[in-house]
C-alpha cells in the first residue's frame, strides 16, 4: 500500500487555472442570467422627519375696561365702566348709579363713559399692537352740539372724528397702537357741553 508521503500533488499554476477557470464560468452563467444574482441597492439614508411647527398663538384680546386708567376726567357726573357710577340730577337725563352703559339699543358691558370735555389715559407698555373700539353717543339725550373723538398714543394723535351727535348710529373704528405706552381717549365738546354724553363702546386691545 502506497504512503500518502508518495501522493502527488497538482501543480500550483493548474490549480489557479482551475479556479480562474470556474469563476469566469459562473460570470458568464450570471451575465446571461442562468444563475440569478439579486441587483445591488446602494443603501438609503435615514432622513429624520422634520419638527412641527407649533403655531403662533393668537393674542388674547383684552378690553381697556379691564385695565385702570393712569388718570380719568369726565365733563359730568363721574368715570364709568360698564354701569354708571353715579345719579344724574339732571331733568331729562334718567341715569342712575347701577344702570347699565347703553345706546341705540346695544349694552355696552365693557364700555367707557366719556361725557364731554374728557381724558381718559392708559399705560400699554408696548404689551399691544391694535385697538378697536366703537364712538357711542345716546341717543336719548340730543340737546348738546356734538362731541369729536380723538385717540393719541404717545403725544402722537392717531384719530380724530368728524363730530358725532347723538343721531349718529355707533361708528367702529381700529388703530395701530404697536410698541406704544401712554394712550389716550379724548372727546372734545362744541361750543357748548351740555347733553355731550359720549361712549367709548367696548374698546378692545389685541
């Protein structure tokens, strides 16, 4: 029995040829499509999703009601929001203290009285960016002449009415008070002040 010590061995160079050989039989099975070869797909990056965009929140209105003036004039009887704080003795006039602030058929729950000649002033501390606000007279005590309504911000004068009396239904009106501090509702009377009852109805900052 022969030793393995006496086996032969393959040449190196035939058994290269023999590899190099089979590798480009299965190429060749490949590219002709014999032997099945799943494509390459390069991998795909992950792309985190991009954060939501929280909303910007909407300015909670706030009517100049709820703040307290700086200082507060009126022509007659006393300041006042939303009910008269005081009792006109005058004939004609029925306004007692408690009665609610109201005019051509609307109660202003948040509104100014601002009889003529008045001044009434704020501090905004910049905290707003616009007023709206409606010009009232009532209706029912028409004797005086007519009141304008003026609003300064800031020793600015932003507006001024063409005169209002007390057939005038309400007027709205807005205006940019952005970055502004000292503001303040005016109402001048004609030549006379009688029967001037004036309202800032409801006015409201946002």
């Amino acid at each position: 029995m022969a030793s393995s010590h006496n086996r032969r061995r393959l040449p190196a160079e035939i058994v290269a040829a023999f590899i190099g050989g089979f590798f480009t039989i299965v190429g060749a099975l490949i590219g002709i499509g014999v032997i099945p070869f799943p494509p390459f797909t390069p991998p795909t990056a992950t792309v985190p999703p991009a954060p939501e965009e929280e909303p910007t929140p909407t300015p909670t209105p706030t009517y100049l009601a709820e703040l307290t003036p700086t200082s507060a004039r009126v022509g007659f009887g006393s300041f006042s929001v939303g009910e008269y704080e005081f009792t006109s003795t005058s004939t004609g006039d029925d306004v007692q203290a408690g009665d609610p602030i109201k005019a051509h058929g609307i109660t202003y729950a948040h509104g100014i009285y601002a009889h003529a000649p008045s001044r009434i002033t704020y501090s905004l501390k910049g905290r707003y960016s616009t007023l709206e606000t409606a010009l009232v007279m009532i209706e029912r005590i028409s004797c005086g002449d007519g009141v304008i309504f003026k609003i300064v911000l800031d020793d600015v004068e932003l507006y001024q009415s063409p005169r209002q009396f007390a057939t005038s239904g309400p007027v709205t009106i807005q205006v940019s008070v952005r970055d502004g501090d000292e503001l303040e509702l005016i109402t001048e009377a004609g030549i006379n002040d009688d029967c001037d009852w004036a309202i800032w109805g409801n006015p409201v900052l946002q």
